[in-house]
C-alpha cells in the first residue's frame, strides 16, 4: 500500500502523504489451524506446519481536505463574468466561498453530512494466505 502513496515517481505526486496526509492500515491474523483442532480435542500439538493468515490494509485519504476542481472568488455577483453556482452558499446571486483547486482549510459546515464515512477515494485491499511450510 505503500507504493500507491508514495511511488517514487516524482517529488509532489498527485495522490499520497506529501499532498494529503493519508494513512495506511493493516489488520493481519495468522495461525495455525491444525494446532487449534488440536488443542481443542485435547491432543497433543503435533507440529504440522500448515499456517492460515488473513489480511486487510486499507488506505484512507484524509476527509477533511477537499479536492474542489475549480475555483472561488467571494463576492461575485450572478450574471457577472467569473461567477460560479458552486461558489454560492446560500444561494443569493452572490459568491460566498473563497478557495483554489485544492483546500484544507474549509469550515464544517461545507462538508457533507456523510463525509465521515466517505470512502469514495479510499483503497481496500484483502490478502488470504494458506501455506505449509514442512521439509
């Protein structure tokens, strides 16, 4: 996961820790589920040398920055060259928001009621594992 944020590419990349702040996440369980048999029927551990894992990472940007596409300059009127529906918070034929392309510094009250749980931009991957590693 490490390489899709930072790829090496290029120093400013588009996506990664150096534009956003993203994190990365990985849950990782492994055992051996012969040895668990085992143990709950009461025998001895045998050795057998067949492991089970299961892993999920998962690369979250961070909500709170807003990637806008476009740009807003406050107090534009309707009608005028340069205004934009999108700058116009409350809707009264003049513009309200003040922001470039990209943004980190918007108020609350411009995010969505669902930006806690936006995972529109947000990666998950899962990773199964069975392996026997005997001579």
């Amino acid at each position: 996961m490490g390489l899709l944020v930072n790829p090496g590419d290029r120093f400013d990349d588009d996506f990664g820790e150096d534009k956003f702040g993203n994190t990365n996440d990985r849950l990782l369980f492994a055992t051996r589920p012969i040895a668990i048999a085992q143990k709950i029927a009461g025998a001895d551990d045998s050795g057998i040398p067949l492991y089970v894992a299961v892993a999920v990472d998962r690369l979250v940007e961070d909500p709170l920055t807003q990637y806008y596409g476009y740009e807003c300059s406050p107090g534009i009127a309707e009608g005028s060259d340069g205004y934009d529906a999108r700058c116009d918070y409350n809707g009264d034929g003049v513009t309200d928001l003040d922001h470039g392309y990209d943004d980190d510094t918007r108020a609350a009250d411009q995010r969505g009621a669902d930006w806690w749980a936006d995972q529109a931009d947000d990666v998950q991957q899962m990773v199964y594992v069975l392996s026997y590693r005997g001579n």
